[in-house]
C-alpha cells in the first residue's frame, strides 16, 4: 500500500493550504494510499543548530523532538505533500523551520540520505492576487526539494487567498487532479 504524509506549514487547522492538501489527501485514500498529516504549528520543535551532529550519526538529527516524528513519517512514506502559506513573501516560519532541519538528509559531501523516488506535491498558497508574484520562492524550494532527493511531481501556487475559506472550486480541482501522480 502506497503511504501519502501531508507536512502542513500553515498555523491555522482549517487554512486555505491544508484544506488543498487534504483534497490532495482525499483522493490519494479513495485510490487506496494510506495517508497521514502533521500540523507543524501544533508540534513542539527546535531550529536547525547546525552543530553538525546528523553528519556523524548515519543522518539522524540530534535534537529531540516532535521533528522525529515527522522526518520518520516523511522517511517512511512514498510521497509527501508539503504546504506553507505565503507569509512576507516567503515561507512561514514553521515550515521555514521544518525545512532547515532536514539538513540531516544531506551528507558532508553534499549527497542525499533520502531514498530515492521519494514524490512530492508542494501548494503554496499567497493572498496577493497574481499568482506569480512569489513563484521565484517556489521554484527556490522546488530546486532544494529535488537537490535532496524528493521527485517533485507537481507544485501549486495559488493566490488571492488572503482570506480563509476563500479556496475556489477550480483549485481544488486542479490539487484533485494532480494527486494520483503521488501514487
């Protein structure tokens, strides 16, 4: 059975990004994927140190966390959804967070830990209406995503989403559309 975690970076439950993941989610399970999400606003984490204790340790971080948690999750699965919302024109701060700690997948030389064929989905959603206002921070991601390992099979950016619950039929439809290439 194929194994599908959503890493969602946004702090509210029901945000515009987790409610696309869940979509993303929703039809992953109805094609059979066991599925399994992690609200990182909810979990009690510490920043990257960098005090390099994961490349002297077989890649395993360090700091004892709820990060273990999900980097096993992430680990175990086949595919992954990450969400962040656009905040100030980047990332918000708990997924800025999450990501810098997988500096642990990256050995000395710079070669990944991560089993390959990992896939990945990434929405981000923004509330500026032109959808291609942060695309230079989505495709900045994108590069890191595919420099660590992870497959990226789809990236949704998605704007005028200022608001929640302002999430339109055609988007669902179109993370809808895009999840089966997770499985």
């Amino acid at each position: 059975m194929v194994k599908v975690v959503a890493v969602l970076g946004s702090p509210r439950p029901q945000s515009n990004s987790t409610k696309l993941a869940r979509k993303a989610l929703e039809v992953c399970k109805a094609n059979g994927a066991e599925t399994e999400e992690f609200i990182l606003s909810h979990m009690p984490m510490k920043g990257c140190l960098h005090c390099g204790g994961c490349k002297t340790n077989g890649g395993r971080c360090v700091i004892t966390d709820e990060f273990q948690r999900v980097i096993n999750a992430v680990v175990a699965a086949d595919a992954v959804i990450f969400t962040t919302p656009v905040y100030w024109g980047d990332c918000s701060s708990w997924f800025k967070l999450f990501w810098d700690r997988n500096y642990c997948f990256m050995r000395p030389d710079f070669t990944s830990t991560l089993p390959p064929g990992k896939k990945l989905m990434f929405i981000v959603t923004q509330g500026a209406p032109d959808p291609n206002m942060f695309k230079a921070m989505v495709d900045r991601f994108s590069h890191s995503f595919k420099w660590i390992g992870f497959d990226v099979v789809s990236t949704h950016l998605f704007g005028g989403l200022n608001t929640p619950n302002t999430v339109t039929p055609e988007q669902m439809a179109e993370v809808a559309a895009a999840a089966p290439k997770l499985l």
